[in-house]
C-alpha cells in the first residue's frame, strides 16, 4: 500500500483542498487468485448520445450525479489481504497485515465490485437492467425514468421531474453523491 497526494486547484490556480489516498498496489495481484473479474460495464459514448437525444426529442430533463470515492463502496467477494499503510503501522505488529472487506482505489477488482454494488441497488429500487445494453436502466410507473450508468457517473432521465428528485434523494441517502445539476445548465445551455 501507499499512499497519493494530490493537490485540487480552483479555476484561479489556488489551492481548493490537500487529497491524500491510501493505494493498493494492484500490480501485484495475480489474476485468478487475487481477482476474477476487473471490468465494469460502463455505456459507450453512442449510447450516451443515444439517451440524450431520447431526452430531448421527448423534451425530458437531463439530471447529472456523480459518486463520491466510488470504489470505496463496493464490498469485495475475494480475500484481500493488505499491507499495514505507511504511518500507521502498529509496534511490535509489523509483520501483520489488514483483510479488506470493501474496495480499495488500486484494486484490480475495485471497478467491478462498485458496478456490482450499483447494479444490485438500481434493481433493489425497482429499475430494470437493459437486455441489449447493460449500462441502461429503466423504471417504468407513471412515467419512465432512464439511467444511463457511465463508471461513478449517472446521466437520468425522466419526464417526471418528482420521481427524478425521489431517486436522486435515495441515491444520496445511500451513496455519497455529488448532484452536477440539469445537462442543459452544465451545457450552458
């Protein structure tokens, strides 16, 4: 493990926030042992263009969130053993290591377990998974609300401005999301 430092800048080249990350070092991980699956379903940029083109024939809002730490959340299903953090390593325990239960940025399988945990929310609130394109959403009530998963970004869709600020209000509630506003105020549009 180690550890990245990172300096956010405002617009002005000041200094917004000192981020520091704790790193595993997945170039160490050996395939079928240490992981099985790396990849994430994410939408191609055609599908993306394709939902917001859908959005604006049916003159229906865009909405943009984006998660926070997005591959801290995902539960791991393999053991993962890891190496005590640099400065925090326990006296007279040097030799011990950590067993992670969650995803850790680095972690070759870290992707594939936030989509799993996504994935398993969206359908456990009633959307259903696109058999053609696995990164598309759907829930159809009173009106459809689409999604459109693109790795820790959500573009939704919706005629129904309420049930778009319900969902929005259940994916803050269970994830750390940062909520970009209408595409069309993005756009400057």
């Amino acid at each position: 493990m180690k550890w990245v430092f990172k300096l956010k800048l405002n617009l002005n080249d000041t200094v917004a926030k000192h981020k520091a990350r704790l790193v595993a070092r997945g170039f160490l991980q050996k395939p079928g042992i240490d992981y099985f699956e790396v990849y994430a379903l994410v939408a191609r940029i055609e599908i993306v263009r394709l939902v917001v083109a859908m959005a604006s024939n049916h003159n229906w809002a865009l909405f943009y969130i984006d998660a926070k730490s997005t591959f801290l959340n995902g539960p791991l299903e393999e053991s993962v053993f890891v190496t005590q953090p640099p400065g925090f390593v326990k006296e007279g325990m040097e030799d011990k290591v950590y067993r992670l239960n969650k995803a850790l940025y680095g972690l070759k399988q870290a992707p594939k377990a936030w989509n799993r945990r996504i994935d398993t929310f969206l359908i456990q609130s009633g959307f259903k998974k696109c058999s053609v394109e696995y990164s598309i959403y759907v829930k159809k009530e009173t009106s459809v609300i689409l999604i459109c998963l693109y790795e820790d970004d959500l573009l939704i869709t919706s005629s129904d401005l309420k049930g778009i600020e319900f969902f929005k209000a259940q994916m803050m509630q269970e994830f750390d999301m940062t909520d970009l506003g209408t595409l069309a105020y993005l756009l400057g549009l």
